[in-house]
C-alpha cells in the first residue's frame, strides 16, 4: 500500500477511475428507481461530486475503495458497499433537498 494521498497515488487514481464508473452506475439506477424511469442529472451530479464523496472520506480514496471491492469481489459487492456506505446519506441529503423544494 503507498503512503502517498490517495489523490497523488497513480494505483489509487486508477482504482478510483473504475469505482467512479460503478458509482455512476448506482446512483443512475438509484435515481431510476424512484423517479418514475426519469433520468435526472442534477441529482445525479448531487450524488458524485467529491463534496458528496467526502461526507465519507477523501473522495478520491472512497471512489477507489469502491474500484478495489469490484477489482476483487465484482459489481453486487462494489453496489453492497455503496449501498451500505453511502445509501444513507444519499437518501437524507435527498430528504433535505426535496423539502428545500418545497418551500
């Protein structure tokens, strides 16, 4: 494991490349699932930014951490982790926007 930050970490930014990608296809389907079928890309950026990423972690590092599960256990583990990590807080941040919308 390198000691250097996962941002300047060239393994790390390539895991995190990869665990980009499964996230994006989470969070599409996610957005999917509730939204009528409707795609809806502000939320979708809601959910991906690294402002997001760090509620958890370096965002970086969290998208590689994702990249790593799927390298190693495959996508169900990589959208396990997601849902269990990240799920929740995409879920309030969700309730807080929906109720800012509303006023």
């Amino acid at each position: 494991m390198s000691t250097l930050p996962p941002d300047a970490d060239p393994v790390c930014r390539a895991q995190a490349w990869i665990g980009d990608a499964v996230l994006a296809l989470y969070v599409r389907e996610w957005i999917l699932s509730f939204n009528g079928g409707t795609i809806d890309g502000k939320l979708f950026t809601e959910f991906t930014t690294n402002n997001f990423l760090r509620l958890t972690g370096n965002a970086t590092g969290v998208e590689a951490h994702i990249g790593r599960i799927y390298a190693a256990e495959g996508l169900a583990a990589a959208f396990a982790w997601i849902g269990e990590n990240l799920r929740p807080k995409m879920d309030a941040r969700l309730h807080t926007l929906r109720s800012k919308n509303k006023h």
